[in-house]
C-alpha cells in the first residue's frame, strides 16, 4: 500500500494549502492512497501528529512516499533514523525529488550512507565540545567558576530555540540570562543529547 506524508512549516502556509495541495496532487499522480499531514509543523520537532499517526499504520510491505526528504524532517539525523526503521519494519521509501526508493540498492546504500553521515555529525559535535571544554580548562576561564545553570535548564533552553523556534534574544529574554549563555546551554544540550544516543 502507497501511503504519503505531506508537511508545511508555517501556519500561514498551512492555511493557503498551496504548498499543501501541490504536494497532495503530486503524491496522488503517482498511485499514493492514503495521506497523512502536518499543516504548520516545523521539521525540527519529530513529535508530530501526522507523522506520529503515519507511524503507527504503517505494515510490513507499505511504501512510503514524500515529495521531497525534507518533508519527513530538517535534521538528518532524524531522517536517518525513520528510514533505518522502516527498513528493519520492511517498509519502502520513495522521496520524489531525489529519487530514492530504498527498496533498490542504489537507495539502500543512499540510506547508508546518509545514517554514516548522522553518525559522523554526532561525533563532530562530541569532539567539539570536549574540546572546546579542555580550552576553556586551559585557559582558567571556567576552573573556578560554576555555571549557575542546571542541565535540566539547557535541555529547557534547547527546546525553546529548536522546538519552539524562538530566537537567542527571545529565549535569553525569557530565562533571564545572556545571548551568550544560552548559546553556552545549547551546546551542552547538544551534548547531553549525543549521549543519550551513543
């Protein structure tokens, strides 16, 4: 069974349905059944009604069809991670402007290649900031001076800029504290996160 997603990013959009229904005609002129939609949904965040709904009805055989792969997401990581599990779930993806179908070889090792390239930005990112720990260490900028904020609140801060897609100033503004300490809470996020994956 063909199955699409579509998704928009803006509510204005959303509401306009043009790119909506540009996306819904054009998963309908390649034999697509059943769609699902974000309207308004930001790529960043995974935890998307549609998406979600998607998820759980799909079966083993479906095939999956997005206009292009930055529908299913804006992180490609994120990506990486739904195509591995429909893979191991044996379900198909088709994205229409780059031309994978991941039930070909050719779109198996796209795949591959793009999970390769996930797991190679998640260690840039730990090694970045081990380093830029062991500079500040080095430099005496952060050995006697404790941070004033817990993880908890970088995780928080994390959230709002990514999720919430607020801006630095925004989200200074709302915790009370400088541009320069949530960009400080955003790349401790990021590490936390990056364990959790390992």
């Amino acid at each position: 069974m063909k199955i699409g997603y579509i998704r928009v990013s803006t509510t204005k959009q959303a509401l306009d349905g043009t790119s909506l229904d540009d996306q819904r005609k054009t998963l309908h002129e390649h034999g697509v059944e059943t769609i699902y939609e974000d309207a308004g949904r930001s790529g960043k965040n995974t935890n998307r009604p549609g998406l979600g709904a998607m998820q759980k009805a799909l079966h083993d055989g479906d095939v999956v069809v997005v206009v292009a792969l930055d529908r299913l997401g804006r992180n490609l990581k994120d990506i990486a991670a739904l195509i591995q599990d429909w893979q191991d779930r044996g379900i198909t993806l088709i994205a229409l402007r780059e031309g994978i179908n991941t039930n070909t070889a050719t779109g198996v090792m796209v795949a591959q290649i793009m999970g390769m390239v996930a797991e190679l930005e998640r260690k840039l990112i730990l090694e970045r900031t081990q380093a830029g720990r062991e500079a500040s260490i080095a430099s005496g900028k952060i050995a006697n001076r404790p941070k004033g904020w817990t993880d908890r609140k970088a995780l928080k801060a994390w959230n709002y800029v990514n999720v919430r897609e607020w801006s630095i100033t925004d989200t200074a503004v709302r915790m009370k504290t400088s541009r320069q300490t949530i960009y400080r809470m955003l790349d401790r996020a990021n590490e936390i996160k990056a364990e959790v994956q390992a």
